[in-house]
C-alpha cells in the first residue's frame, strides 16, 4: 500500500548551473527525507552534475530530455555556462522547444508536484490542464522577484534601462534596493526582448501568475519584507525553503584537486588570504580582467583566484591576464584556471575576503564560514543581491567611476586594492567582519535550515491535488 505522506516530486531548473546545482540541493534535502524525486535536464547537463550521495540515489532520478538543434546554437551547448552572452537567447528558444517532450512525462508520471524556474513559462498551463499542483522555485531572492514581477493589478511601462535603477511603484516600503544602470545595460535586451521572441519580464510574469505556490530560496529571518511583500501582491502562498547551502562530497578526483591547494592555503596566514571567484557566469571583459589584476598586485595581499577566461568553446573573446602578472605575483598569489572545490577553500582557515560577482549560490557558501565579502556585480540578479548585502554591511561593493551624472560601471585597480584592504585588513572595515560572524549563525545553522525545508514539506503533504485522468 503507498504512503500517502510520501510525495513524488518533480524539478525542472533553467539550463544555467547556477540554477541546477540550487535545485539539486533542493532535491538532495527531500530525498533525506524519504520523498522521491524526479530531476529533468539534458543529457550533458545531468552528465556534468555533482554525484548524488550513495544513500539518496535510489530516490533521485534523472530524466533526460534531449535539446532540439537550432540555427546559432553550437551542437554542444546545453548549458549558459557553454555560450557567449549573446548567445544564451539561442539556448531559451531551444529550452521553449522541450515544451512538448515535458507534457508527455507529466501525461505518464504519478508526480504530485512540479516545481519549474522562471524561464519555462509555458508550464503552468501545461501542468494544470494535467492536474498536477505546481510551483516556482525561485532561486532568486525575493528582493528579486518584488523588483522583476508586477502585481497583475499594477501596469509595468519599465521600457527603458533608467527605470530599473529605482525600486518599482509596488514596493511598499524604504529601501534604496535597485539595478545600476551599468548592470540593466548589460541584460537590457534579454529583460525585454531577444531572439527568443520572450522577455525575461514576461517569463517571470506568467510563471509567477500560473503557479499554485511561490517557493524561494530564503528566509523569513534575512528578508522578511520582500517575502511577504510577494505574498501581498501576487495574492498566493509564498513560503521560504532556506538558504540551501551546496554540499560537496569527497571523491578521489576531488581530493586529488584539493591537496596541492590545501598545501598552497596552509602556507598563508590565518584571515589573510584574498579568494576571488565569478561563478560559472561571469565572466571579466579584458580592461575589467586587467583592473582585477592590479588591484590584486596593489594591494599586496596574498590570492587565489579562479579565473574563467571564456564561456564555452564558441568564444571567441579569450580574455588573458597582463603580461608578466603571475611572474610577478607567484611568491603570494595562485591563478587556476580549472575547477576547484570552492565549499573547502571558503572554509579554510587563511581565507580572509571573497571577491565575488554576488551570485547568491556563492554568498550563501561564503557565509556559512563568516566570510566578508568585496562585491563585483556583473549581470543578471547580481546587481541586486549586492545592493541587498550591502544594506546589511555583509559587504563592500568596489567603487565604480561616475562621469558626468552618468554610471558606467567603470572600476580602477586602486579601487579594488583598496576595498579588499579595506575588509580584510582595516579598522574601518570591521564591520564587515563582525558582521559575516553574525550572518554565519543564520547562514550555516543546519536546524534552522531543515525547520524552512520541514515547513515547505508539510505545505506539500497538504496541499497536492489529485492527478486528473488523462486521456
């Protein structure tokens, strides 16, 4: 006989690892919990994902779906992580492709709910007329989504770059939260238009107005206001799965990439270390790579920077570091190029400052370990997150050049040398540091993280619908 209490639950992020590895997390915490989950993707997306642990991969499993071919898509390109910035446009017109082959697994599933991004805004309907409850898992803030998506009784006439430098007309209380104008120029033409024929506005618009329930990945005790500001105007459950924290599990080949730069970490003085990292996203343009560099040379600190140099095999913008740098730095400084187990560096005891774009996946792993960070924004929700954090002292962001009343989101190497000084090193920025020391409590405290997982769970068991007949 089935338990009823036990759910069948289906995940289906956006092609973008930064999506994907949120939603595996998600998956990974309710599967603990006895519930089975079915996680769709691509092929070469599931292939590149983290190993499940032993003791939950019997109750994950992972459905391929493969991407259609389309003009301008590079045959291996599966992920945002594989493209130019440009290009991502192409990747959404062939994720709007899977609409179909997600209709027939839904048809032949016994899944009680479905949890989708922002992107698949054909969904909702498709899971309706199916009679499964649906959801949207955001895995953005909710600071995000109050400022992306309109209440259906306000207009949004947002159609020019400037309007999104301002909270909008529907946030009912004080905050300076906004976009840069620098950053809305970089994503301007996929908020509003690309090649895929949808704005990002409206994605997020009918996900948020088709689903059942609004999930975000938060907490009622970092950003009550935003949270329940969502519940306000989109007139619907808005509940909170925590923070998610990645979990990384040893393997030999990540032991093996571990140990030289364990060795390189243990060398360096407690809280001393810089750690600069942009995610799988971003990605410098080269007078931005070369300011980095000498900030870091200026600032005379010792570092370990990931660097990305170009997204996928299709860029052919390969962005190089100066000449001599690594030569010149070698004694306090290490460049990798490759991939590195980022959870384990960040909670290593000579790390002092994160340099980091503010994706949220990022600041939740550097807070867990009271991490102060020094914040670059680059594209997407970056900008916002930064504006959030820095509201609440958890970071610095690098001053950027303004000419003529005008942002242009231009940055030198003194300023970045002197806001990782500033953080890790000064007086005057100890704010910083005693307030990543607070955040560590709310960040890495696993018992309140299950109480957010338990409370979503419980809505679930709740409030699934019987499936409908199809026939």
């Amino acid at each position: 006989m089935a338990d009823d209490s036990k759910l069948h639950i289906a995940l289906f992020p956006w092609l973008a690892f930064g999506h994907m590895i949120p939603y595996l997390e998600l998956a990974k915490l309710l599967a603990q919990k006895n519930h089975k989950i079915s996680f769709i993707s691509t092929p070469r997306n599931i292939d590149r994902l983290p190993k499940l642990p032993p003791n939950l991969s019997n109750l994950i499993t992972f459905v391929k779906v493969p991407l259609p071919r389309i003009d301008h898509l590079p045959e291996e390109a599966q992920a945002t992580t594989d493209l130019p910035f440009d290009k991502v446009q192409y990747l959404k017109k062939a994720y709007d492709c899977l609409k179909q082959p997600l209709k027939t697994f839904l048809e032949n599933s016994d899944v009680d709910w479905l949890f989708y991004d922002f992107s698949a805004f054909w969904l909702p309907e498709i899971a309706k007329s199916v009679g499964i409850s649906h959801g949207f898992f955001s895995i953005f803030l909710g600071a995000t989504l109050g400022i992306v998506t309109k209440p259906a009784s306000f207009d949004d006439d947002r159609n020019k770059p400037e309007q999104f430098t301002v909270p909008p007309k529907w946030v009912n209380f004080p905050t300076k939260v906004a976009y840069k104008l620098f950053e809305v120029i970089r994503i301007f033409e996929s908020v509003t238009g690309d090649a895929s024929d949808v704005s990002d506005i409206f994605r997020f618009a009918e996900v948020v107005k088709g689903c059942d329930l609004i999930a975000v990945r938060s907490c009622m005790d970092f950003e009550p206001e935003w949270l329940n500001l969502l519940q306000e105007i989109h007139g619907k459950p808005c509940i909170a799965t925590g923070m998610l924290p990645t979990t990384e599990y040893d393997t030999g080949e990540q032991t093996e990439e571990w140990i030289p730069i364990k060795e390189w970490l243990d060398k360096q003085e407690k809280a001393s270390v810089v750690y600069v990292a942009f995610g799988s996203e971003a990605k410098p343009s080269q007078d931005e790579l070369n300011e980095i560099a000498l900030g870091l040379e200026l600032s005379g600190l010792p570092f370990f920077w990931v660097l990305r140099n170009r997204r996928g095999l299709s860029d052919t913008e390969v962005i190089e570091l100066p000449d001599a740098f690594e030569e010149r730095t070698k004694e306090r400084g290490v460049v990798c190029t490759s991939w590195v187990p980022q959870l384990k560096i960040l909670a290593h005891d000579s790390v002092g400052g994160f340099l980091t774009h503010s994706g949220w996946s990022s600041v939740v792993e550097a807070s867990q370990y009271a991490r102060p960070l020094i914040l670059m924004a680059f594209l997407a929700d970056q900008g916002i997150n930064a504006r959030i954090l820095e509201e609440k002292k958890m970071g610095y962001p690098i001053p950027r050049n303004e000419f003529d009343g005008s942002f242009t989101g231009e940055f030198t190497g003194e300023s970045v040398a002197e806001s990782l000084k500033l953080v890790i090193v000064k007086e005057e920025g100890k704010i910083y540091r005693d307030k990543a020391e607070e955040m560590r409590i709310l960040f890495g405290d696993k018992q309140r993280q299950e109480m957010y997982i338990n409370n979503f769970l419980d809505y679930l068991t709740t409030n699934k619908q019987a499936k409908a007949v199809v026939n």
